[in-house]
C-alpha cells in the first residue's frame, strides 16, 4: 500500500469535522495496512501540529512502537520534534509498573528522582504491591482490592515525583480537602511550570518521564497509541489521583481514531459492556424512590439556585414529577416488596425488546396486602398491581429521567469548562453527571446506573445535518434489562429487585465515539456483513447515513494491482490446492489413497486405539453424537498429517482447530503426538526422519509468537520439515508465519512481489507457509449449557437480539431459544442465518492471511479441510475481490454449495417488521391516557396509515411523523419489490403479531379494508379525499404490514363511521378531549352516549362475549373517570348477516352489526333508526316526538 492511499483518507476525514465520519477500509492481510498507516500518520501530524491521532490495536504485541519511532524520525524531517513529546503510547497500570521496577533495576531512571529518599521509599512500596497484584490477580475475588493497591502505590510514586518537581520548579503544593494527605491539587498555572521545568531538563530525563508517564502532558502529544482494552476503559493524568474514561475525555475532540483490526474490537467492547452491566447492579424500587426524591427536591428549591432553573423551568422536568407521582401510586412503589414463597432467591425476569422472560417460565404477580401494608410478590393468580407491566414501565421512566438529567449535565459541564483552559481539567460529561446525582442524593453505584442508562451517542454540540439518523433495530435502540429476585436474610421484610441494564452496545459505543471524533477502521475484514463477529454495518449506515465511508474509494492504481493476488499467483504458476473429503470412520480411508503398502493389521490396531480413546470421552446428553464428531475430528486431522508426511515439497504446515488438545479434556494431545510419529514412521520413510510435530499453545510457559519463531526456525536454520498444530484464537491477527528461506526452498520459491518494491524489503528474503489444514469451527455462536444469568449467558442472548435485529431469525426462532434456556436444552442453529456463514468464513478468511506474510511462495499450497468446512464458507456481501488467493480457491471449490440467504431473510424481515409494529402498538396502549405525548404519536401515526396504505422510501423517510422519532416507531412499512396493491398472509397469531407471509387466509388491500365498499356510500369518497385519505391503493415502493393493517382498517372505519352516522341522524360527533379518556371510545355525544365504530368485515371473526367484557370494562373506567352515567353504541360499518340492533348490559349498550352493505347501501329501516335515536337520548318507546322523527 501506499502512504498516499492514507494521506487522503486523512485529509477526507479532517474534512468532515464536526460532522465526524467512520471511514472502513478491507485491505488483504500481507499489503502492509499497518506499516503505511504508521508512516502516513506520522507524516500528517508533523505538518499539522493541531492535529491528534490515537492508533488503537487489539493487541499489545501489536503496539509497533519502534515503527513508530522510525517513522516519526523519518517523516518529521528538519522541523523533528522529540519522539516522546509527541507521541505517547499509553500503557496498563500492569505494565506501567512493571516498567518503572525494570528501570530502576536497569539504572535508567534519572538521578533527579532516584536519589530522592521519598521516591526510593515510594517505589519500594510500590515493587511490594506489584508482588501482592502477580499473586493475587489470578483470583477473581481478589483482583479488584489487588488492582486499587496498586493504583495507590503507583499514586504515590507520582506523587513523590510531583514533590520533587515542584520543589525544583518553585511551585507550593497544596492537599485536596476531604481527599487526606495523599492527593495533590494543583491548577493550570503550577502545572505549566513544572511542565516548563522538565522541558529544560536533560533530553534523557524529560524523554524517561515522557516514556513512562506519557500523561504528563497528554494535551501535546499528537499520536497516542494504546490497545483497544485501555481505549476502552480509561487513563489517569500524571498530576491526578482519578482516572479519566477516554470516551468522555475532551482530548478526543476533532481528533482521528484508527481502529486497527476494526472489526475485532467489537467483542472487546461487548464483554467490558456486559461486564460492566452484571457488576453495576442497584435495587429497583430504591432506585425509583432515592431518584423521586432528589427531583422533588430540586421542585422544592434545595438545589443550588444554577443548577435547579436549568431542571425547573422545563416543562419536560414538570412531566418527569407526574410520572414518578402516577408510577408510584400505581405501582405501590412506597411500599415494601416482598415474596410469598420463603427461601426463593434465584428468580428472574429479562425484559428484552421482544417479551419479558421469566426464569421458570411463569410470570411473577404482585398484589397490596393492606393488612400487611406491604406488595406481595409471586406466582399467585392475583396480580392487581399488574407487575410484568410494571419493569418496563419504570425502566422507561429511569430511562427518559436520565436523558434529561444527560442534558442538564451537559449545560452544567458547558458552563464549567468554560473557566478552565487545560484539558487535564476539563469536567467530563462523567464529572457532570455524577455531580448532579450526587446532588440529588444518590448513592454513587445509583448514580453508575442511572448514567449508564441516559448516557446516548449524541453529540454535546448539534451538528446540523439533512440526514436523519434512525433504525428499526430494537435491541441496539432499547438494550435489554434483567430484574433478579433475592430475599436478604438480614432485612426479613423485603425481597430486593435488584436491576441492572445492558444499554450500550459496541455500535452505539461507536456512535458515541464519533460524536467527537472521526474514525478509521482497517482489516482484512472490516466490512465482512455478520453481526455477531463484526459491527452490525447496516445499522451505522442506517445512523450514520453519508457518514459512513469507503477507503476504497482513497487507493491508488498501484495499490490495487497489488491486491490483485489472482494475476500475481498466475504470473508466477503458484497454485493453491483445495482438498476436502469425508473423513470419519476408519484410518483406512486415510492410508491407501496415498498409495501406500500398509498392513492391514496396523490400519486395525489404529483404529482400536482410536476407537478405545474415544469410548473414554465422558458422555453427554449427545453420547453417540459426540463419539462420532470426535472420531471424525481425530481422522480428519491425522488425514491433514499424512498429506504433509507424503509430500516432500512441504517444508512447512499449519494445522487448525477450534480447541487445541488437552483444552476440553476431550482431545488427547499424547495421543495425536504419537499417532504423528506412528504415521511417520509408516509414511514418512526417509524425509519422515527429518519432519516434526510442534504445538503452539497459550497455556505454554513461552508465549505463543516464540513457540512460533522456534518452530520455524527448525526449517529455517535446521533444515526439517515442520507441522505446527496450533488453535484458531492462538494464531491469530498479527502472528508471523512466515520464515528465512533454506536452501532448497530458494531454489523452489516463486516471488509475487509487486513492481516497484525495494530488493531491502523484509518480505523478499522470507517464504510462506507451503500448507494449511482447516479444522471445523465451532465457537462461532454461544451454546452455553447449564444456562445461567451471568456474562456467558448475557452473551448468548445477545447474540440472538442481534441476530433477530438484523432479520436472520424470527419471533418464533427466539422464542423457542428462551424456551431451551430455561429447559437448560440445546437448540439448534438457525440454517440461514447469514451472520453464521459469514463470521466462519471470517475466520477462514484471518487464518488463511497467517500465510500471506512474505512475497516468496512454494509452487503449489496445499489446503485440506474437511468437507464440512468447505460447506460453511461463503461470499455472501464479502468484498472478493479485497480477500487473498486461498479464500478465492476456496469459493470455487464451494460454489455446490452455495446459499440463497436473501430469500429467507426478505420473509423474516417482513414478519419481524409486522411484530415489531404490533409491539409498538401494545406498548403505547399503555400510555394513551397518562402521556399527552404518547397519545400524539398514536394519532399522528396512525393517521399516517390512513393517507398512505402505500408509500415511496422517500416520502415516508421525509415525513413529519418518521422525523419525529429515530426508532421507526410503528412506521415499519414492508419492502413492496413488485409494487402490489394488495397480497394475502396466514394469520398464525395475530394476537401476538404472528404472521406467515408464505400462507394465506388474510388479505391486505382496500377491497380487504372495506375502503371500496365504504366509498360507494354516498358522499364518502368525497368526504375522504377531502382529508386527504386516498380512495385507492397506488402501486408504490412500500406497503402496509399486517399489523399497520389492522389500525389502517380501525382508523378507516372510525372516520367512515362518524360521516354516515352524523349523516344519517344528523348529529355532530365530538372525541374525548380529556387524555385520560383517550381511546376508550370513538366519540362522545352530548357528554352521555359513547360511540365505538368497528370495521369488521362481514361476520366479524371477534368472540362476541370477550368483546362484550372489553366494552363494559371501558365503560366502567369512563364512568369512574367522569363521575356520571354513560351509556355505548358499538357499530360494525359493513353489515354482517343480522342488522337488527341489539341492546345488552341492562339497556347500557346498544349494538348495531352493520350500517351499510357492499353496495355502500344504508340497510337500517326507518324504525331500526328511530330505535337508535331513542337509545341516543334515554327515551321510551312511546314517547311524543317518535311520529316526526319517524317521518324525518
């Protein structure tokens, strides 16, 4: 690659500030991505002194600070500026210490500070600590007290050098009140002279203090190279007992993130996530109730005046108090709760976008025992606080609490760091936020919820845009939460809720990154389409929009010739051999293929010591199945042996599996070491003397690059032939394959180098692997098998919400997978879910790029895998033409079985469309008659339904009712690729938002919707169009879902209802204006009759008795909400077979089963009509106005 490929994506990049963008770039493993970047950063920052860049990599080993420090010594020319004044690698307090104990043992640290007696002393104590961290951080339990020891002792050798310093630069140091003696404050001033004081000093000095402690002043430096852990996490300023989280640290602002291994940082980032979700945990109802309290203090006046206007004259803050009021008095939340069943403490409920998931598969109840004073909890039948309802509710309410108090901390943060100039002292929206909460009189693991919960990826500062930013994704827009039931034995009257929120994701952790800075994202694999081992790409572009670049667009001719492998193996007759086969019974069908004389007692004896070993292997619910995979597993790697045995051109070979022997206890590594030398001793012959079999593990003394170097070098200098069997995980992004070439494999290599490239280049003097075997992949998707709620388990449901996010399962799929969980049962894979095939293939991909590491390659390279590996392998949405030669072979060889996973996936999508607007609508219902705001919504959406049964991409992206929200929320309209106007689903439970869109028996269309019956009644069409509801469904890009349907279909008759009825009895129909009455009727008239109109199509498929207890409910709450009497008319549009009136309830409901027929025919008879009126107004048949109303 060329430093000019990276130079423009820079400048691009630099370019969109403040409108920060993520640029990704595939760039094949072996093209020297890191190499140029390294050069071009460097290049870019000495001419740019205001421009910062952090370099984040997944791996220390991978830090490349010497090809940093060579660059820079290059790049910076005749304006050079110290190395270790602009470029900063940040490293672990681990390593940092492990450092400092190093130098002082080696003598390289400055006299200034070793001759000092508080420093020795200081570092004394420290080198104890870091004795007590190596024995202790092995043990869980202990870590954490082991880590903050450390962390002090480290404190307290900065704080002995902060003395010295101080001292030498006339500054007086000053303790931290209520902090003790330990902890210095000092402003920017005395700051600035110490930092002018060691600038002075010698270069050895200043550049040893740089080096170790490179946040002395990390406000210089230009490149800050770290790994994707500490990015993660934070950094502590030299002068600072606290550390900083990166992601809220000013020192991003405007800044480049290069995420080397883009796509491998996403499971660091999930795990800390998860990690942090699990640790964080706080009691729900104490939660509600300390975060009430503080807001109620804030409406009473008891927050500093600055602070308390800023929430006070909101009306959001006034809505957010009737909340809590209405949530509290609802939910009983002043009360105690506690369970009924004594000594039941492992109880759960996992509320994720789909459903609340109990534990045991029976939900919890909760009912006031007004006896006892206090909620009852459990799985009794009475449930009269409605308690499955009620965790979502108050997980909404903490959610949309915390946002606001987000953005009040972000004018306090504002209006703070408007006195400060040094970044050190920047308040972070993390300071903001915990100085609020802490305000309001929350605890401080309170205040770590709650900011987990409102912190978003929005941006401080607006940036003005014409995109808007949304997505259909629920699980990426509302996370999960997890509600644990546990009775403490100290505190006998009450069962704790104990809560803790999976909020944010490693995309919407992207997203937040990008709020202030521009990232570039680079790998072999970084725009592979798989959600579970890569971004979910689709939903940062639904986010991102024109934010989301391609670094192809930035590479030069030259660069992309040389990722042209295809004409550089074929120039130089380099061929790359696949061979696969079915491997799994007998060794038998190993040996005799090599056309080799075996004696068939030996073949037997191999096969009853492999039949032995593996009749050993501890049984499972799998028993037969397991024998047979390990039979299999055995077979096809001592099948990979044999083909290296018998070809002498093969100087070196990699095996890989997904677990290495011994790592299982289920795979014998003494037994594939002597079945090695068996076989090399049957085969081998001569060369088989000169062959070894070396295994490379993590679980080795000696870490995993030097068994690698060792291994090799027995070709290199030693003149043998090497097998090396490792695991994928072990040989992974960054481990070099390649060797100095002999003797012999000069004389057979072919060189693929491109033109231009110098003779001195590294890569011309060594030589790739000549083979690889590819064993089975099995850790793609978690089966974590006794399912329990800690992070294994969290994992694995995360997994299926991304899966379900992204259209690759359905309803049905996850549900039976909660369902396994809790049966503690496996279940199975989903067959087309891309996401599968594709994060395989990844792996095959990153193995295949171990042997892509030199110019020089053997003639021919040999891959052999079993046939169900070749199976696996795809290009679905794989860039091709950006993968090396091997996976190209790999895809011919694969084409039989090649996938179709758009079909399956255009059907999910279209049935997760349909449940997600169905849960939409649930989840609203609940708030029409509490939040103004949700009622709105309801309204303008269904309303949106109304005026557009079909839709452009255009117009539904570019309307109010889509703008107002970036969830989608109910407007998710399926994808109409043959612009039908109407299409036929089976109804697999339509009370669940269960359709099959492959059956039939529903239709979706006007005719379906009543609408062409409708506007045959006189006057209709007109009345319609008039409000702009079209009369006809046009052909168009999108069409309503299922269950957008049912609302289309319920708002038609509504407003086709109310036209007829004023039409016919000459009456004005008015709706409830009061929000509580919202949606329990149609319309109201006079204040006494309530008027419900329905669009059920002929007979309507309805239980007429369930419908029946629905309306008298509502009428009871109508009453209650009104304090008088009511009576209802509940009347289908289009008549069924009977259209006599029917009274029920005691004379308090009248219902009327049709008003019109097909013909758009008014049916009811002058009589049916007056018996209407005279229900209407509470009259008695005989009463003196019925003869002129009968005329009328």
């Amino acid at each position: 690659m060329q430093v000019s490929d990276f130079l423009g994506m820079i400048k691009k990049l630099q370019s969109q500030s403040p409108e920060h963008a993520l640029m990704l770039l595939n760039a094949p493993t072996g093209t020297g991505k890191s190499y140029t970047i390294i050069r071009a950063l460097c290049r870019y920052a000495a001419k740019h002194e205001n421009f910062r860049a952090f370099f984040v990599t997944d791996q220390k080993k991978n830090l490349k600070e010497q090809d940093f420090e060579a660059a820079w010594r290059e790049e910076s020319g005749a304006v050079h500026k110290a190395f270790s004044e602009r470029v900063a690698v940040v490293r672990s307090l681990e390593d940092t210490v492990n450092k400092l104990i190093n130098d002082w043992d080696h003598q390289q640290i400055p006299d200034l500070y070793r001759n000092s007696p508080i420093f020795k002393k200081s570092l004394e104590n420290l080198g104890n600590a870091f004795k007590s961290f190596g024995m202790m951080k092995e043990n869980e339990f202990d870590l954490k007290n082991a880590w903050t020891m450390l962390s002090r002792a480290d404190y307290q050798v900065r704080r002995a050098m902060i003395t010295i310093l101080a001292d030498k630069a006339h500054v007086k140091l000053r303790n931290i009140s209520g902090e003790g003696a330990s902890a210095f404050k000092l402003n920017s001033i005395s700051k600035g002279k110490i930092r002018e004081f060691v600038s002075k000093q010698p270069k050895a000095d200043s550049k040893w203090l740089n080096e170790t402690y490179p946040t002395f002043d990390l406000e210089k430096k230009q490149i800050i190279i770290l790994t994707t852990a500490k990015f993660i996490k934070s950094y502590t300023p030299f002068f600072e007992k606290r550390s900083k989280a990166f992601r809220y640290s000013p020192i991003l602002k405007d800044a480049l993130v290069v995420l080397d291994e883009f796509d491998s940082t996403k499971k660091q980032i999930l795990e800390s996530a998860i990690d942090e979700a699990l640790k964080i945990q706080a009691d729900l109802n104490s939660l509600f109730v300390d975060l009430s309290k503080g807001l109620n203090k804030v409406n009473e006046g008891q927050l500093p005046a600055k602070l308390g206007k800023s929430f006070t004259s909101r009306d959001a803050f006034k809505r957010i108090l009737n909340d809590a009021e209405q949530l509290t008095a609802e939910f009983k939340l002043d009360f105690l709760y506690k369970m009924e069943e004594q000594g039941r403490d492992s109880g759960f409920v996992m509320h994720v976008p789909q459903t609340n998931w109990v534990s045991v598969g029976k939900p919890w109840h909760a009912y006031f025992d007004e006896e006892l004073r206090q909620v009852v909890l459990g799985r009794q039948p009475r449930n009269d606080l409605n308690f499955q309802r009620m965790l979502p509710r108050i997980s909404v309410f903490l959610k949309g609490a915390t946002k606001f108090i987000l953005n009040r901390a972000r004018e306090y943060q504002v209006s703070e760091n408007q006195k400060l100039s040094s970044l050190d002292d920047a308040m972070t929206i993390e300071d903001a936020c915990f100085s609020i909460y802490a305000a309001l009189g929350l605890s401080k693991s309170q205040a770590k919820i709650l900011f987990s919960l409102g912190h978003d990826f929005s941006s401080p500062t607006k940036v003005k845009t014409t995109y808007h930013a949304h997505s259909g994704r629920r699980f990426q827009q509302r996370g999960l939460s997890l509600f644990q039931f546990t009775n403490d034995p100290q505190h006998d009257l009450q069962t704790k809720i104990n809560a803790c929120f999976f909020n944010e994701t490693p995309e919407r952790s992207l997203l937040n990154l990008l709020s202030k800075a521009n990232v570039l994202g680079l790998s072999a694999t970084a725009t592979l389409p798989t959600v579970l081992d890569n971004y979910d790409l689709d939903y940062l572009r639904e986010m991102l929009g024109p934010r989301l670049l391609d670094g192809v667009h930035y590479l030069s001719e030259t660069t992309i010739k040389e990722f042209d492998f295809e004409s550089r193996y074929a120039k130089q007759n380099i061929e790359a051999k696949v061979e696969t086969g079915i491997v799994d019974r007998s060794f038998s069908e190993i040996l005799p293929k090599n056309n080799q004389k075996i004696d068939n007692k030996k073949i037997w004896e191999l096969d009853a010591e492999l039949a032995k070993l593996v009749n050993c292997i501890p049984a499972s619910e799998q028993s037969r199945i397991d024998k047979k995979y390990f039979t299999r597993r055995y077979l096809n790697l001592f099948n990979s042996f044999v083909i290296f045995l018998t070809d002498p051109s093969m100087t070196s070979f990699l095996g890989l599996q997904s677990l290495l022997p011994g790592a299982d206890g289920k795979m014998d590594e003494n037994y594939i070491k002597g079945t090695f030398t068996t076989l090399k001793e049957l085969l081998g012959g001569r060369m088989g003397m000169n062959t070894e079999l070396r295994i490379v593990s993590s679980r080795n003394p000696e870490n995993p690059q030097n068994q690698l170097s060792d291994a090799l070098n027995l070709v290199s200098q030693g003149g043998k032939r090497v097998y090396i069997l490792s695991a994928y995980q072990t040989i992974g992004i960054g481990q070099n394959l390649q060797h100095e070439m002999n003797e012999y494999e000069r004389e057979q290599a072919a060189n693929i180098a491109p033109k231009g490239v110098s003779k001195d280049d590294p890569r011309q003097h060594t030589i790739d692997l000549a083979g690889m075997y590819l064993g089975e992949v099995t850790h793609i998707l978690s089966s974590n098998l006794p399912f329990g709620m800690d992070a294994a388990g969290l994992h694995s449901i995360i997994e299926r919400e991304y899966l379900f996010d992204a259209n690759e399962i359905n309803i049905k799929y996850l549900n039976e997978y909660l369902t396994s969980l809790q049966q503690q049962k496996l279940k199975r894979h989903p067959e087309y879910a891309r996401s599968l095939y594709v994060s395989y293939s990844r792996t095959i991909i990153q193995a295949l790029g171990r042997m892509n590491r030199s110019f020089n390659k053997m003639p021919v390279i040999r891959l052999v895998m079993p046939l169900n590996v070749l199976q696996m392998v795809t290009d679905s949405g794989i860039d091709v033409e950006k993968t090396g030669q091997e996976y190209r072979c790999l895809l011919v060889a694969a084409k039989d079985w090649e996938r179709d996973f758009e079909k399956p996936s255009a059907e999910i999508a279209k049935q997760n469309a349909t449940f997600n607007t169905f849960r939409d609508f649930r989840f609203v219902l609940a708030y029409l008659q509490t939040s103004k705001s949700w009622a709105q919504i309801y309204h303008d959406t269904r309303w949106f339904y109304v005026r557009h049964p079909t839709v452009s991409d255009k117009d539904l992206k570019s309307s109010q009712v889509f703008q107002q929200r970036d969830d989608e929320f109910g407007l998710q309209y399926l994808l109409n690729e043959h612009l039908d106007v109407s299409y036929e689903v089976k109804p697999i439970n339509h009370k669940r938002g269960q359709f099959d869109f492959n059956g039939t028996g529903m239709e979706i269309s006007a005719e379906a919707a009543g609408l062409v019956a409708m506007c045959r009644y006189p006057g209709l069409k007109e009345a319609l169009e008039s409000l702009d509801i079209p009369t006809k469904w046009e052909p168009n890009e999108r069409i309503l879902n299922p269950a957008q349907f049912y609302n289309y279909r319920g708002l038609l008759g509504e407003v086709s209802g109310q036209f007829i009825f004023q039409n016919e009895w000459s009456l004005k129909l008015e709706d409830f204006f009061k929000p509580e009455n919202y949606e329990l009727f149609d319309f109201q008239w006079e204040g006494k009759v309530a008027l419900d109109f329905k669009n059920w199509r002929d007979a309507p498929d309805v239980d007429t008795k369930a419908e029946r207890q629905k309306v008298e409910a509502k009428l009871a709450k109508l009453q209650a909400n009104t304090q008088r009497k009511w009576r209802v008319v509940i009347i289908n549009i289009l008549a069924s077979n009977q259209i006599q009136p029917v009274m029920t309830v005691d004379g308090k409901i009248l219902e009327i089963s049709g008003l019109i027929d097909h013909q758009g025919k008014f049916l009811l008879t002058p009589e049916q009509k007056l018996n209407v009126w005279r229900f209407l107004n509470g009259t008695t048949v005989n009463d003196s106005n019925d003869a002129i109303r009968l005329q009328d």
